[in-house]
C-alpha cells in the first residue's frame, strides 16, 4: 500500500447508509476497501491505496426465510454459522464450508468466491445463489435476480460481483436456494504411508454408486469421505468402501486450516496429482481430488511458487494466492497470467467503477 494515510472506518447499519457512505467517498476520489469480518483480506494483490473502510458487519439480518421454497434472503454482514442456525430449525443448510473459518459473512464469501469439501456436491455458492443488491460507487442501490429460484428474466448480472472482490460493488444482501439436511450422514477416512496408495483409494471411493458429498486428501496419506443420503444407501456405500468411521467434527476442524501463505491451486480433475507432483517432496498441502482443487501451504522459495503456477497453468489451470507476505505478492503476483478475457473485465470495472475507487490495485483489473 503506498498510502501513509489511515483510512477512515466507517459503519453503516442499513444497505442505503451504506450506498450513501460510497457514493460521498466515491465522488470525493477516496479510495475504498469493503470488509465483512476480514476472513480473505489477505487475499490479492497489494492494494495501492485505502482511504475508506466500509464495513458491513452492522449489516446482519435475515431478510426472509422461506421454508416451503426452500429460499433465504440475508444481509451481506451475516456471518455464515448465524446464517446456519436460523436454517437449522427448518432442517435445511446452505452447502458452503470455507477454510479459514468460523466467521465469514455472506457478502465476503460472495465477493471471494471461496468454497470448501462440499463443492465436490453442491459446486459453489454462485450455483445457488438466486439474487443480490448491490451498492455501487454512484451511491445507487442495485438488484440483479430474485427471492425465488425460478427467476430468468434479464441479464445474469449477479454472477459478475461473484469472485470479483468488491471491485465492482459492495454486496449488502443476497438470496440462496438452501438444502435439506441429509437424512443420513457418515464420515469415513483412509491413512496409508504411501501418498500413491492414497490417490488411489481416494479414486476408488469417487467411483462409488454413491459418490461422497465431500472428500478431501491430505498430503500425509489421509483420506477422508462424506457420504450423505438414505440410511440404507449410506451404510451400504461405507461397509462396501471398508473404511474406517471418523468424528464429524473432523471437517469443522478442517475448515478452520488457514496456513499465513498459501494458495489456491486449480486445474481439470485429471491433471491434479501430476500437478502435484511439482510440489516439494515436503510439502504440506490438501486436496479435493473429485473438482481439481489443492491448497498448498507455502514454505519455499519465490521461484517454486513460479514453477508450480506455470504448472499449473501448463495444464489449463491457475495457482492464486490466498494469503501471503506483501513482498511475495509483489514478486510473483497474487493471480498469475492475466485471462484472455482481461479486456472484457476492464470494460465491466470501467462501467461500474471508472474511477478505481473500489479496492484498487487488489484484483486483476
């Protein structure tokens, strides 16, 4: 950040407050930083200057809950475990399990695009997500979908603020088709020395009748499954398999991991493990195999870093830094080879934020 200024904080308590706070900011040239609860603030490039601080945590109601339509509406401050809890007592969830966690809110996990096992089920939360408002750099409040899942009308502008990180608007709520809870719900893990052994195994379970919902392999051997569904098909899936059971609290513990400097690595399912052969020999890392998604803990040189995300990316894939030193940023950049599309994103951030008011420097454009 090449600013010595400290930014201003601010703290509206109603999505029109807070369109309000960015338009003043906006139209006075000030730089602004949108934070949920801070959760993937380390995620991106450096930022080139923040003059504001706006908040969203005041922000954290739940607008309406559906039960019959399986559809809720929630502030973008709301935290996800307060989310989970009002859904709770309808039996339903919202399938989003992010690392780094508890604590993330809504609109932070929008604006990230993070995810965790589940994706391996129920894909992202872009897949569900049904409608959102939006505040833009012009103080004007913006809608974009719906409260209902049958809802096509118009342009899909919500997907654009999904992943953006805010650099194209603050979210200040959103809609979700939501999930029944399963009826049956076991976890079952695999260990072996060998990491081979463990691809294998993991393989094996992804080709079940019965695909797990969730399965995650960690670079010390470990295994681990979730099969969701009928009793019957469930317990017949997981003696079939031949695991062993494991505690279900294993996957709030493993979404609590969040190393100081890790990434993202993203390539199609098959090219994962020989992607992750370019890791170091030592290296720490977790994967879902099942999506083609690894989290490497970074402990190495700047140049490894390099030559994993050209890697990567020689197998039509991205390797992004989630959290990492300042200086590692600028070295290797958060993000890597800019996509063939960048010309069409920088005519999205020059239409609804031309004067790079909205974390700037932060994402790719």
């Amino acid at each position: 950040m090449t600013s010595a200024r400290v930014p201003t904080v601010e703290k509206p308590a109603t999505a029109e407050e807070l369109a309000v706070r960015l338009g003043q900011a906006a139209a006075a040239g000030l730089a602004v930083v949108p934070i949920g609860s801070g959760r993937a603030s380390s995620m991106g490039d450096p930022l080139e200057r923040c003059d504001v601080e706006l908040h969203t945590g005041r922000l954290d109601r739940v607008l309406e809950h559906s039960h019959a339509d399986m559809v809720v509406s929630a502030e973008a401050g709301i935290t996800l475990e307060a989310l989970q809890a009002e859904l709770t007592s309808s039996r339903q969830f919202l399938p989003v399990d992010p690392f780094n966690s508890p604590g993330h809110t809504i609109g932070g996990l929008l604006a990230t695009g993070w995810t965790g096992p589940l994706r391996l089920r129920y894909g992202s939360a872009r897949d569900f997500l049904i409608g959102i408002r939006v505040a833009l750099p012009d103080g004007r409040l913006a809608s974009a979908g719906g409260r209902v899942v049958k809802n096509v009308s118009g342009y899909d502008l919500m997907k654009l603020h999904f992943g953006a990180l805010g650099t194209l608007g603050v979210i200040v709520a959103a809609s979700f088709k939501v999930f029944p809870n399963p009826l049956h719900d076991i976890t079952v893990e695999f260990n072996h020395p060998s990491i081979e052994e463990a691809w294998s195994a993991a393989e094996r379970a992804l080709a079940m009748p019965m695909a797990p919902v969730a399965l995650e392999l960690f670079s010390n051997g470990r295994v681990l499954a979730r099969f969701s569904g009928s009793r019957d098909a469930v317990i017949h899936t997981v003696d079939r398999l031949g695991w062993s059971k494991a505690d279900h609290a294993v996957w709030q513990e493993h979404s609590r991991r969040a190393p100081e400097c890790w990434a993202r690595i993203a390539v199609p399912r098959e090219k994962l493990h020989g992607t992750l052969t370019r890791l170091p020999v030592a290296a720490t890392w977790w994967a879902s195999p099942g999506v083609g998604i690894a989290h490497w803990s970074i402990a190495t040189s700047h140049e490894t870093v390099r030559d994993v995300r050209s890697a990567a990316e020689s197998a039509g894939g991205s390797l992004v830094l989630m959290a990492a030193p300042d200086d590692l940023k600028r070295e290797v950049g958060a993000w890597g080879t800019p996509p063939p599309t960048l010309h069409v994103m920088r005519r999205l951030k020059a239409a609804f934020d031309p004067e790079r008011v909205l974390n700037p420097g932060r994402f790719v454009v």
